[in-house]
C-alpha cells in the first residue's frame, strides 16, 4: 500500500474532531454559503477541515496529488489531475453538508486513495459514531472502532426485486427520466435518500440495505464507498455495464448485494 491507511484514518478524525464537530449546530449565518444553488453548500467546517487534512497529508504523503472537494470548487481544472497522478488522496471533508448546516447528525467524512489509476483505499469516518468503515483493494471492509476493535463487513443477501430496500439518490435525474426512474423505484419495497454518500455506504456495506443508485458522479462522494462496498461483497458498475473508474465523472453508478440483483435492478428501474 503506497500509504498508511490507519494513519490516513486517524487524520480524518483529528480534523473532525477540531474543525467540525466544534461546529455542529453552532454555525452562524457567515459560515454557511450557498455554491451550485441552495442545497449545494459549503460551511467553515468543510473550509477548515479540508485545510487540516491537507497539511498533515503533507507529511503523511508529500508525493501525493492532493484533491479535495473545496480545493476543486476553487480550481476545477484539479480534476483534470487524477488520470496522471501516480498517487492521489481524494477527500470529502463533510460529506452530507446540507444535513450538517441544518442540524441533522448524518454526514462524514470520506478519503480515498488511487494509486495508477485504481481506487486501492476508501475510508468513511462518522464523526457521530467515532468509528471509521474502510478497506483496502483484496483485504476486505471492516468497521473500526478507536479502541482496535474490527468487524468484517458484508452485503446484504440478495432478496427478489419486491423486497428490496435501498438509497437513490434522485435529485440529479431530470426531466422525463426522473419521473420513469422515480416511478420504477415503486417496484422496490423501500427506497430513500440520506443526502449523505457516505452515510449510504455505510448502510450498504454494513448489509442494511440492498442497492445504492447515483446520477451525479463526483469522485469524493463515490470513490472510498464503492471500494467498501464491493469489498464486503457488492456489485459496481456503471449504468452500462462498465467499471467505475476514478476519473468518471458521468455515466450513473448502480451498487447491489450482487451481480444478479445489480442486474435486476438496472433492467427494471433504469432501463
């Protein structure tokens, strides 16, 4: 591994607990700004622990390309970066920042780590529950708790379309196909949105749901989930059929408890 995941882990907790969890629910109306449009936020949590986890991954990987969720929202082109980088640490440092702002404890903070091209590290730390869900590329996904304690993780057993539970997250469909794509979903038993990628990936590794479905593919909200996700056992894939790679960017992500359920649900929700 070209870097210390527990080391990464425990980087993304400090910065939790200085610069954000100080900040739940004492925002003030400076500290939060609109970005895209009224759910798309940014608050001086995000600002400052994107900061600290930047300087002390200077330290902690001097050589990595360094692209953070408000660093790329300041230079777009940063994205750019990934296709070359022989290593990069890609950070979301509030992941759910709409339920953050509002009050709501559903949000965390996300690192994964791409070495030539291939997620090989995703970690998701809830700053709530103190506890990191990770894995490594081949090694499987475990929740970690501060004090060592490690529970493997592992999907859902697949179950007929009609008793599914799952995550779709449908504001990023538009037009005629968010309403055939929101009608479709009514043939699943339940489906919801926690506004929060990381908060989904939990779920869905931890066997609590079945599927996970995504429009808008940014590679902070995805990349350290789909590797967790699919090593406890998932399938991934685009709405094609092909990879999810870490510079995709469009093409919709579908995540299922398995390949045949991956394929049900694509064909009946999607198709």
């Amino acid at each position: 591994m070209p870097i210390d995941v527990m080391a990464l882990a425990d980087v993304l907790r400090r910065a939790a607990k200085a610069e954000i969890l100080p900040r739940f629910r004492r925002l003030g109306a400076d500290d939060i700004r609109e970005k895209s449009e009224a759910t798309d936020l940014v608050t001086e949590a995000d600002i400052e622990a994107e900061r600290m986890i930047r300087a002390e991954l200077e330290t902690l990987a001097p050589d990595a390309l360094f692209i953070g969720e408000e660093s790329v929202a300041a230079d777009p082109a940063l994205l750019t970066r990934i296709a070359g980088a022989d290593l990069a640490v890609i950070v979301d440092p509030v992941d759910g920042t709409f339920n953050f702002a509002s009050g709501i404890p559903a949000f965390g903070v996300m690192a994964s780590v791409v070495y030539k091209g291939e997620t090989v590290a995703g970690i998701i730390y809830d700053p709530m529950g103190d506890d990191w869900v990770m894995a490594e590329k081949g090694a499987g996904a475990f929740l970690r708790r501060p004090d060592g304690d490690a529970v493997r993780l592992s999907v859902a057993a697949p179950k007929p379309l009609d008793a599914m539970i799952g995550l779709a997250s449908t504001g990023f469909f538009f037009g005629d196909e968010r309403r055939r794509i929101l009608s479709n979903l009514a043939k699943v038993r339940m489906f919801a949105c926690y506004r929060c990628a990381a908060q989904e990936y939990r779920a869905l590794a931890g066997g609590h749901v079945d599927f996970a479905l995504y429009n808008k593919l940014m590679p902070w909200d995805h990349l350290a989930g789909t590797l967790i996700s699919q090593e406890a056992g998932a399938h991934a894939a685009k709405f094609d059929g092909s990879p999810y790679r870490p510079t995709d960017m469009k093409g919709g992500l579908l995540v299922a408890s398995d390949p045949d359920s991956w394929h049900r649900l694509r064909d009946e929700i999607i198709a």
